[in-house]
C-alpha cells in the first residue's frame, strides 16, 4: 500500500523511514514542502508564511476531530484533555457516612482504645468527655467529619505503550471524495 502525504502511521522503530518524519512538533519550510504544507497548514505552529509544524504527538493519544454528543467539538490541530487531575468533591458521587450510637450509659470515665464515644483516628481530634460514671449529660465536641485529601493532581492517563507516530511527508496525494 503507497503512502498518501500527510498520512500518519505509528511504528515501532525509533526513527523515520524515508519519505516519513516523526510527529515531533518539528518546524519545517514551506518552500519545497508546497504540498504537504497546503494539507496540513499552520495547525500545528509555524508562521504560515515560510514554516509550518508537523504534528506533535509525543505523549499525546490522537482523538477524531469533530464532535460527540454533549461535548465540544474538537478542531483539526486541537489538543485537549489534561495529564493530571484533582479531584474536587464534586467529582465524587452522593453518599454517606453512617454513625452507629447507643444509648447504653458508658461504664468507664476515660474512653480507651477498645471503648470510645466516638472513634478517631486523628490524634488531635479528641472527640469524647471525661466526667464521673453514671447518668449524665455529656457534651460532645464540635469537631465535624471533613475532606482530608490534599496535594498535588494524580495521573490521568490509562495503561499505554510508547511507540513514534510517523507523518508521511514524500507521498502521493489523497484522492478527494467527489
């Protein structure tokens, strides 16, 4: 099968062949590249006067330009999508978080690690009242269960290979749908 120019392929070597260059970002002249560059333009950089760009997929996951139902449309030349991401609590579905309670009266003054009002973790929630045993109001603190999640985005990326794209940039032109 000839190569179209402008066609891109992925390759398991790490470089071109001939008639190809690697989609890189590489800035090339549109003097001698007259026709690769009326395909491709100035989409991917370059002035589009005297330079243009080949497309730069290091890193990058090709996505079919146009639009799916309830999103944007993606351009010709449009990157998008992001390499980390926070997740904030409106990411997170609706749920809760059940407390189990008792109305049985404490038998010890001091909670202890196997006998507490309320459990924590946290050293400086202290979430309990010491007071004498018996019947009796206690008050309990004001501490409320909170986010505790912080720092930096994780990766946003699925289980993935490295290989190179390639761009053909030496071929024959693609026959246009009449």
């Amino acid at each position: 099968m000839n190569p179209y120019l402008g066609e891109i392929r992925l390759t398991a070597g790490d470089y071109a062949p001939k008639g190809w260059a690697l989609c890189n970002g590489q800035v090339l002249p549109t003097k001698g590249n007259e026709a690769l560059y009326g395909l491709v333009g100035s989409y991917y950089g370059g002035d589009g006067r005297t330079t243009f760009a080949l497309p730069d997929m290091r890193g990058r996951l090709p996505i079919g330009r146009g639009q799916r139902p309830g999103t944007e449309a993606y351009a010709l030349g449009q990157s998008g999508g992001a390499e980390t991401v926070i997740l904030e609590a409106t990411h997170l579905p609706a749920h809760t978080h059940r407390l189990a309670a008792t109305t049985t009266p404490a038998s010890l003054a001091t909670p202890t690690e196997d006998n507490v009002m309320l459990g924590s973790t946290v050293s400086e929630a202290h979430v309990y009242n010491t007071m004498d045993e018996g019947v009796g109001d206690a008050e309990f603190s004001t501490l409320s269960i909170g986010s505790a999640a912080q720092g930096p985005g994780h990766d946003n990326l699925m289980p993935a290979m490295a290989l190179n794209y390639i761009i053909c940039i030496s071929g024959g032109l693609m026959p246009q749908a009449t």
